[in-house]
C-alpha cells in the first residue's frame, strides 16, 4: 500500500519533537511493509529525506524564501501573530499544499490528513481529481481555531468528504459532535507511545528527594503554572519534594518569575532542549509524572496526552487534570488520580496522597504499566489505522 500523508509537523531528524507522534505512527506502518510518503512544509532545514524508512519532502509556501515564517518550529498559531506578511501565508501555505498534494501524492492509493484545518485543501482536490480516498486526523485545535475563527463550514467540508475522520480521544470526538460534523464519520483512535524505548530501567533514584516531573510546551493549557502553586503548598508538609520541568515555549519566563515569586528555586526548575535519552532517564528517575492540563482562555485543552503515555511506560504513577483527553488515558484510583483542573489543592492533596502511600503508587505504576502495553503501544495504534486504511480501500473498489 502506497500512503500519503499531509501533514503541517513533522520530525527533521532523529530527536526532533515536532509532530514526533505522527512520525512514530508512520514509522510504525512502515515496518510493517507499507510505502509512506509524508508531504510537510519547510521549516528550515532539509526539503527531502528518509527517515527510519519514511519517504518526506517538505515544500516552500512563500516567495522569497527567507521570509517564511509561518511553518516555524513554534506552530501557526503562535507564528500568525507576528504580523501582516505571516497572517498573507496563510493564503499561500493553502495555495502551494494544494499544488505540492497534486504534484507529489498523485501515485497513492490513500491520503492520510493530519489536522485537517490547515492541511485538508490538498487531499480534497486529490480526492476530486485522481480519485483518491482520503482519512483525517483530528487532534483537537482543528475544531477550536474554526469555532474561534468561525470556519466550521470548511472543517465540515473536509470531514464530509473524507472517507473516514479518526479522533485521538472521547473528549475530541465530543467536540467534533457539537461542532455538528458527521457521526458516522468519526471514529477514536489515541496516540499512541514507544513502548520499547519508553520502559522502566534499572536506575539508582536519590532517596532523599521526591522528585515530580511534568513536560509540554510551556503555554497556557498545560496548566503548569498550577503544577508549580501546588507544589508551594506541599513543601508544607514535606520539605524534600523537587519538581523539574521539561520544556519550552512563549510562558517560560513567565513561569520561571512564578518560581521567584513563590521562592522555589531550590525545589523548581525548566530544562529545556533534551534528547529522548535524556527525557528516558528522567522519566526513571523520578518518583511521580503530573500533567496539570486546563482548558485555556481560548477555550483549547488536551487532546489526548501522550506526555503521560510515557511516563506509565516507564512504570511512572500519574496525576493528571479531569479534563480533555487524560480520562481516557487515566482510570482514576486505578492507573493514576485525576484532580480537577486548576485546583491548587485537590493537586496538592493528591501529590500529599501519594507521597504518604508507597503501596497507592506501586498499584497505580503497575496497572498504568500494564494498560499502556495493552491499549497504547505504537503497534496496536498501527494495526487499528491499517484497519481503517483497508476498509477505505474496500469501499473504494466496490
């Protein structure tokens, strides 16, 4: 099977973060003997490579090319607010990704979208012209930008026309429904993680500190700046708690002045820039995962999680906010607790919980383990998109 993919993130190199999940789920169909080719825009570096085995070419959206700054490693939505030339990009990233679709995707027997809004002009013009079936991916800003920027006419266009729209989790689904996009489209299928390089190690932790880690891009979904509040309210109770950030992005400074503030700087800090390794070892060598997410101001939150996908592979216990996604990762009492969201001290109390019941943390680690390695694995996601792959087809050729 020949497979397209459009998508607005992808990975230039090994470690790179950008879109790395849809880069291991691509990988992943690829092993199993399938051609991928990946259709991404220039972000700066290379046009066209091979990586682990998948085909990606990148195009320009913009003449000349040095004043392309839509595609940045920061995402559109932050990238579009640096002014009137990036906002005229728009227009021209639709423009070119219809051109690059037609050009370069011709030849596949299917079209696989990731993000629909931006990424869908290309694949309907596939699917009009050549015949070619198409599937989204949507991941969950799709349908806030378009209510926000009142577009869910074209978001209803591209999910109407495809054959089949994949959600990463119930929360997005949800969405979608009250969105009023089609039922009988929609179908769930989560992220998915790594499970042979995420997996617990034989590590020596420091026993005189419990150390909680989170990671994301550091914006205002992710809810760190409550992390961070409740973990001033732990250290009442227990003076050798240390959390460490991972990450990157617009509120770093703004965060890293919360820790002045609230006097934490011997027990907070971000790091940023990290390889997988290095993120591995951190994982196994802390003690507790906390993913504070919280619907925003804009009204995004998470969509699925994958941050905590990895910390369970690594037999990490997890607190994650009632909110989004995580629910469907987290089985509360049962692979890891969920708080309500920017509750400083339902966190807090959780953290206190755990930090006072080894046995608690031992079951959650376990039971989080064993549901990652049954329903999450990169495998298991795999087979359930070739599933859907096939079907297309199916109905295709009747």
């Amino acid at each position: 099977m020949k497979i397209g993919v459009i998508t607005s993130a992808y990975p230039e190199f090994e470690d790179d973060p950008h879109g790395i999940f849809v880069h291991r789920l691509m990988k992943e169909i690829s092993k199993q003997g399938h051609e991928v080719h990946i259709l991404a825009p220039y972000t700066g570096e290379k046009t066209k490579y091979i990586l682990d085995g998948v085909h990606v070419e990148r195009f320009h959206y913009f003449y000349p090319r040095r004043f392309q700054k839509l595609c940045g490693r920061s995402g559109m939505i932050d990238n579009v607010k640096e002014g009137v030339l990036v906002k005229l990009q728009v227009l021209t990233f639709l423009l070119f990704n219809i051109i690059h679709s037609l050009r370069k995707l011709k030849d596949m027997d299917i079209v696989h979208v990731q993000w629909p809004i931006p990424n869908g002009l290309g694949s309907l013009f596939l699917k009009k012209i050549y015949g070619i079936p198409y599937i989204n991916t949507i991941h969950g800003e799709e349908v806030y930008l378009s209510k926000r920027y009142h577009t869910l006419f074209a978001l209803n266009w591209f999910v109407n026309n495809s054959t089949k729209t994949v959600t990463n989790s119930s929360a997005t689904r949800d969405s979608c429904l009250e969105a009023s996009l089609e039922k009988q489209k929609l179908e769930i299928i989560p992220f998915g993680v790594d499970t042979n390089f995420f997996k617990p190690l034989e590590v020596q932790k420091n026993q005189n500190i419990f150390q909680i880690l989170t990671v994301g891009y550091l914006i205002e979904r992710k809810g760190f700046e409550y992390l961070i509040k409740a973990v001033k309210e732990v250290l009442k109770e227990h003076k050798n708690v240390q959390l460490t950030i991972v990450g990157s992005g617009p509120l770093e400074k703004k965060l890293n002045n919360l820790i002045k503030e609230l006097e934490l700087a011997d027990n907070a800090k971000i790091i940023n820039n990290i390889s997988d390794d290095e993120l591995l070892s951190l994982y196994n060598l802390s003690d507790l995962f906390v993913l504070p997410s919280i619907v925003d101001s804009q009204g995004n939150t998470e969509g699925l999680g994958v941050v905590l996908l990895e910390a369970m592979a690594c037999k990490l216990p997890v607190i994650g906010s009632d909110t989004g996604g995580i629910p469907d990762i987290i089985l509360n009492g049962e692979t890891g607790l969920l708080v309500p969201e920017k509750n400083i001290s339902g966190l807090s109390n959780a953290i206190l919980n755990l930090i006072e019941n080894e046995v608690l943390m031992e079951t959650l680690a376990i039971n989080g383990y064993n549901r990652v390695k049954e329903k999450f694995s990169w495998e298991k996601i795999a087979e359930s998109y070739l599933k859907v792959y096939k079907k297309v087809l199916n109905i295709k050729n009747r």
